[in-house]
C-alpha cells in the first residue's frame, strides 16, 4: 500500500500557498505564487500537484465562496471585488484536472480546523478561530463539524457598537461605521492615525479602540456559540493586547454568562509558520478521503 | 409491542405545564401548575407522570441549566434569581421518581427543535428561534443539532446598539442599554411608554425601536449562523412588526451577505396553541429513547 499523501491550497487574494503532507500531517513541500487570474494561478496548482501527486487535497479559499454541494455554484468563488475571480471555478477545474477528492471551505475555517486537530483548540470540543489581518473572519467548530447553515460564517461584518470617543468611520464600504472588519482589521489602526499598523507603538490608543471592538465580537460569539476556546490569529493582534481584550470581554459580559477562565478562553493561535490553515486543509483532505 | 408515549414538560418560571404525546406527537394529556418551590414543583410533575406512564421525557427549562452531561451538576438550574431554583436538581429528582431515559435541554431549544420537526422550519436542516416575552433567548439547530459548545446559546445578552434617539436605560441587571433582552424584551415596552406592552398602539415608537434592536440581534445571528430559518415566537412582536424588522436586518446587511428573501427567513411561529416547546420535548424524548 502506497503512503497517503495529502495536499493544501491556501488560496488567498494576494498569493497562494500550495503543500504536500504526510499522513502525520507534516508539511513535506510546500510552494507558493501571487494570485494572478484565475486561470494562471489555477493552472500553477496543478502543476504544483502533479509533480507533486496527493491523495486528496483541501483547499481554504478566501472569499465569498460557494460551500454547498447540493448548489449549482458549489466550489466556486462569488461575489468577490478581487478581478476576474467572481465566478472563478476553483473546486471544477482542480477536480477536472487532478481527478482527487476535494475538501473546500474558507481560509478561516481551513485555519480554524487546523487548530482543532493540532492547535490550541486540540483538546476541546469546540472552538472559534478567528483572523484579524487586512479584513476579519471567524471559523467555528462544534464537535468536527464547521458551523454555518447555509453558507460559512461572516463573523467579520456583525456589528460593532461604536465608541463616542472614535470618530473613525470605517473601512467597510457596507457597513461603515458598524462593522468589525470596518472598524477593527488592520487597515483601520493606518486609517485612524496614518501609520502603518506594524509600524504603530503599541500604547497607541488605536491599539485600545480595536481591542475593544474585537472583544465585543468575542463576547456576541461567545453568547451565541458557547466555545471552549476563541482562538485569535492573523497579523494585527499580539499578545500584547490579550489582557485588555479580555477585560473588555468581561466588562461586556460583567458576570452574567459562565466562562472558563478568560486567560484560557481567550488565546492567540501559537502553531508554527502559521501553519493552522495549512494543516487544517490536510486534515480535511484526510477526511474526504474516509 | 405497547405503543410508545413521550413526556413533555415546560419548565417555566411561572408554570409548569406537562404534557403526553403520542408515537406521532399528538398531544393526548395536558396540565399545568404554578411553578413554586421546587420539591412541590417537582412532585406534581412525578404525580402527573404516574398516573400517565411514559417510554421516555423531554424537559425544556427556563435557565441557566447545566447541560453538559459529563459535568456534576448535569440537569441542575444553575445560578437563577428565582428563589429556591439555583442548584434544584430537576433531572436527578424526576429520574429517580420515573426511571426513564430524559432529554434535558433549555425552553428555547425546546421550541426551536419544535419548530425544527414540526414547525416552519421543518423543511430546512438549520434554523435559530427566538423567544422575545419577559425576556429574549435562542436557540439555534444545524443538521439535527443544537448550537452550543460547552452550555446553551445566551443569544438575548448579546451586545445591542442603542439608538441616539432611544434613551431607555434597558431592564437588564448586567447590561444596562447594551443587551438585546434588556432593551427590546416585553418590559422595555411598558418600561418606556408606561403602557404595558398588550395594551401599547401597535404605531407607538417603541415598537420602532424594539423592532430595530431585534432586526440588529437577528442580523448578528446570521452572519455567525446563516440559518435558512430564522423563527420568532414570544408574545410581544406580531406579524404587523415583520416588515420592520426585515427592513432593519436589510439596512443593517446593506447587500453584503446573500440571504434567501427575507420574507422566507425571518418568519414568526406558525404552531398552533405556541406548541413548538411541546411538540420539540416529545421529539427529543423520542430521540433519547433511540
């Protein structure tokens, strides 16, 4: 019997991240190339893997994607601003060309799964894993299976209760000053103080705005969703601002509903290189497999 | 073979009703008692059992309940102002009284699973209830589960945007105007205008504004969920609010998220006599029984 291998697609609307795995999940080759247009980009994957053959592959998109099978879009990209990639057919051309099983869901939920299987979430039944980068998304699992009825999560474009002392008015061109990904993901802590938010000190009262906004996110997750861990990854939060997330969650929640304790509730994702989308998309490509 | 009969309670904070159903779910014996202490509470409920045997009992109970069933106080009524409830052992005393396998879950999940069997939500695999009366609580069901990871959903508590023109100061203990249950419950209405809510105009402001708050949690719900139902039921919005309500969920969306039309998504409840709950503890029952 062959050895199983299995393969990611990280697709992302800067660059795309392809990798081959072993059975223990172990990254073993890995390649990665700018999101062009559809056709270019797709056809860089199937080159990657086959050179590279796998068993199966799972794919974390951005998005919005198409998730349900029983759809006649099912694997496709939709309504996205991203050039020439509205309507792309990520899943049809990749299966048409590689002729494998296909697991596909949003780079979120990709990372999400990741940290379930070999995370902070790994130990726990149930987890929210969420991204704060260029935008904000959320990915939550509930005894294996990815939450989302219709359609995978939007946690991003919930709504934020502005404070009176931020008069920023958002980035999102929905939901101006009313959304977290808006008010809240990187571009917001340049567009309040016109310094990249890399290069922002920490004490900047940027820094507390945002932690506020995003421990609301976390409270209205928490309250509808019960997790036994929220997970935080992405660029733009660091440790740093854990405690001030958490003490706004508390003072959000003010001892209503029961938590665990916030400092094990509350984490940032700690897998190596970023890997938990990567691992994610191999375990969910090990489990289409069956 | 006998023919299998299921029990039903609703637990509420101010009465308890009991009820059997037959293999199809019928109600076919009904009564109801003032909810007092919980010993008496508790033996008028064994009383009724004993005198209509059952295969099995579905509890949906007002909250906060322990539901985790590896957790010691599994079955228990966790910290509740009611008096004499908090620790009430309600799953222990009625299992050692009766013998039969009980599905315990809270009155909101009953109802929605009601509505999720039976109900209109019965032709969808996802959907999230809501109960808006003396206070405001979901639940939320995707492929035949209930959402909630380590306890059940607290969707009422979640964080609301006050209006600037609103300036009720909420009803809610811990949430002043900042939770979903304290500013657009049934009390706010009276809380507001002085007029109980059964008597106020149906044009007065305050249903505006309830309206408004609602369509903000309903909002938040969906992009956390995306239920293909979202069911409300409760004594305090009609069907004259609907409009409303789907015009603020539409504004607060701002075409950002495809939704099915909003006139199939957000519907109130349909059951007759509000016998989601019952309908949804007989299913259950009926399901623990396996």
């Amino acid at each position: 019997m062959t050895k199983q291998l299995f393969g990611s697609i990280e697709a992302g609307g800067t660059k795309f991240v392809v990798a081959v795995g072993d059975s223990e999940l172990n990254i073993i080759e890995k390649a990665q190339f700018p999101t062009t247009a559809p056709a270019e980009t797709l056809a860089k994957c199937v080159d990657f893997f086959t050179a590279h053959p796998v068993s199966a592959l799972g794919i974390g998109s951005f998005g919005p994607i198409d998730i349900d099978k029983k759809s006649a879009t099912y694997g496709q990209v939709l309504a996205t601003p991203k050039p020439g990639w509205a309507g792309a057919d990520v899943v049809g051309t990749l299966k048409a060309a590689l002729n494998v099983p296909i697991a596909f869901t949003t780079d979120v939920n990709a990372s999400a799964y990741g940290e379930y299987i070999g995370g902070s979430g790994k130990d726990v039944d149930s987890l929210v894993y969420f991204t704060i980068g260029t935008g904000i998304g959320g990915g939550a699992i509930q005894d294996g299976k990815f939450i989302g009825g219709t359609g995978h999560a939007e946690m991003g474009h919930a709504l934020c209760v502005p404070r009176p002392d931020d008069d920023y008015q958002g980035t999102c061109p929905f939901h101006g000053r009313h959304c977290f990904e808006g008010m809240a993901a990187g571009p917001s802590l340049e567009g309040r103080t016109g310094i990249p938010g890399q290069d922002l000190p920490r004490d900047n009262k940027a820094f507390e705005f945002i932690s506020d906004y995003i421990a609301q996110m976390l409270f209205n997750t928490y309250v509808n969703l019960r997790p036994a861990k929220i997970i935080l990854g992405g660029s733009v939060l660091s440790d740093a601002e854990l405690p001030m997330v958490r003490d706004y969650f508390e003072k959000y929640n003010n001892g209503y509903v029961a938590t665990p304790d916030l400092t094990e509730l509350i984490v940032t994702s700690k897998m190596p290189n970023n890997s938990s989308a990567t691992v994610g998309d191999f375990a969910l490509a090990k489990q289409v497999l069956g």
